[in-house]
C-alpha cells in the first residue's frame, strides 16, 4: 500500500510540474477583453436570498453548499433559473470553473427565457477568457491543466446559444485572436472573415477586418511558397483602408501594401530566376517582363531589368 501511496504521489507531482509549466498567458486577450463583473440578483425568496449574502460576504463555500441544498429541495420552481446562476456564481468564486459553467450551460438550456440568459453566457465568458489567459483547470480538483482547448469550445457554444448577437461576435472575435497569438494563422483568418462576413454591424468588424488582413499577411513563408495569402491580405487591407481611411493611416497600411508589393515581386523574380537556371528562358524572360510591368517601383524590377539588358543565358524568343 505504501509503494502505492508513493507512486501516486510521484504521477501527481510530476503532473503538476509539467502542466503548470503549458502554455501562458495570452496578451491580447489579456488587455482587449475586460472581466465581466456577476449580476446581482435581489428579488429572492429567503432561502436564495441567503446564497446571494453569502457571495455579497465573500463566503462562496457556504454559497455553494446553500445553493445546491436550495436546489435539492425545490424542482420546478418558478426561482430554479435564479438559482442555477447563484449556484454557477458560487462555483466561480471558489475558482471551480469547470462546475460553474455546467451551472451555467445548465440554465441557457432549460431556461431560454430566462432574465439571466445573457449573464450566464457573460460569465461563461469570462470563463473562457481566464482559460485563454493562462488559468488552469483542475484534474480531480488539484491536478493543474491547460484549458486552452475547453476554452474554444466554450466560446462555440455562446455563439450556439445565441447566434449574430453582439456577445457572439465577442466571442468569435476572442477565438480568433487566440489563434492569432498562437501563430495559427489559417484558423485565425478563417474566424475573423467569419465575423467580417455576418456582423458587419458589430463593434468588433473594424479589428476582425484589420486582423483578417494580418492573419492572411502572415501565412506568407517566403518566395519559395505559395503566395494567395499575399492577395487575400491585399485585398483586406484595401477594404480596411476605403472603410477606415483615418485609422489605416496611422497604421501605415499603405506601407504594408507596399511591403506586399516587394513580396509579390521578389516571387515573381524567384520564378524567372528558376526558369533562367534550369535553361527555360522563354519562360524566365516573361517572368521578367511581368515583373517589371506590374511592379516597376520595386527593387525586384530593377533586378529584372539588369537580367533582361545583360542577356544572360537569356535567348530571345
């Protein structure tokens, strides 16, 4: 029994080390999402109205325990909603955020009419946003892990439970940049197009625009690989800037343009190199008369130019 005890004890120390030391905080989240402060509820019978002063004390455990008694002892009361959510409020003061989001997911799906539906999908918000940000669920309560994954889903399913409202854009709008920070590029993409796609009128379109526009600029891995995204992200930029002219000039978005603009021509120019190299030079020279003719400004062009005047291994067609 004690070789057991041991063994044990080591698995959770060495789990401990090892999902503590994951992930990290996420910065943008970290400042473009503020915490969504609980509802405070005061139209109570007594026996709740004991719960909400147990949280309004700083007691959540006590909470926890009158919350659940409450509901034990009282199915299909017109209060159960109200309930759900003290109980859900409870389990999140005590840092038990797994349980108060069942709590709350509990409430939106049996009490759709619910006066508190926007706050339980508030708070498992913020959920979410703790997670992304580096909080750990707990593994039989003491085991620390990362809850990065558990965080998507819940941002998916406020956008289910309350489809092309503003929380929902939120919500995608957080998901979008977590991949975004986490270099996934193509999700990141995909997610904000969404939002630029069925929220045009929410708060958050202008930043999804802009971040379409990044996460597509960022896909690029150099001449050696597939360019679209460098179309994709022009054309966003475009948009950003015809919407949003005062804003795209103090971001410089002309100059990422530009930046474009040298990108797209240095891979026309490793195109033409390629084909000059392996003896193509048909090829070669109208990859060279391309670029100069779409991209004349660019330090690529003048390349291509030297090529095209020197003639060599260059035959003429």
């Amino acid at each position: 029994m004690k070789v057991i005890k041991k063994g044990l004890i080591f698995i959770i120390a060495v789990l401990g080390v090892f999902f503590t030391g994951c992930g990290g905080d996420s910065t943008i989240i970290g400042q473009r999402y503020e915490a969504q402060l609980p509802v405070r509820i005061d139209d109570l019978p007594a026996a709740l109205a004991a719960v909400q002063e147990k949280l309004d004390q700083d007691q959540p455990k006590e909470a926890v325990n009158l919350a659940k008694k409450w509901i034990e002892e009282n199915e299909g009361s017109e209060f159960m909603d109200r309930a759900l959510y003290l109980k859900g409020r409870a389990l999140f003061e005590r840092k038990s955020y797994d349980k108060s989001f069942e709590a709350y997911e509990e409430l939106l799906n049996g009490y759709s009419t619910s006066s508190l539906f926007d706050a339980a999908l508030r708070q498992e918000m913020e959920i979410a946003r703790r997670y992304l940000t580096g909080t750990k669920r707990k593994l039989w309560d003491f085991i620390p892990l990362g809850a990065h994954s558990e965080a998507v889903e819940i941002l998916d399913g406020i956008v289910e439970h309350w489809p092309l409202s503003e929380l929902s854009a939120q919500a995608l709008m957080m998901q979008a940049d977590y991949y975004f920070e986490k270099n996934r590029f193509l999700e990141a993409q995909g997610t904000y197009q969404l939002i630029v796609d069925h929220y045009r009128k929410s708060s958050y379109y202008e930043a999804a625009l802009l971040g379409g526009a990044e996460a597509s600029h960022a896909q690029y891995q150099g001449p050696f690989y597939d360019s679209a995204c460098l179309m994709e992200a022009r054309f966003l930029y475009e948009q950003y800037r015809v919407l949003f002219p005062e804003k795209a000039a103090q971001l410089g978005i002309a100059q990422r343009i530009e930046q474009i603009d040298e990108q797209e021509a240095e891979k026309c120019y490793t195109i033409a190199d390629f084909y000059r190299r392996t003896d193509k030079q048909g090829a070669a020279r109208y990859y060279l008369d391309y670029l100069t003719q779409r991209w004349p400004d660019s330090i690529w062009a003048r390349q291509a130019e030297k090529l095209l005047q020197e003639g060599d291994a260059l035959v003429s067609k």
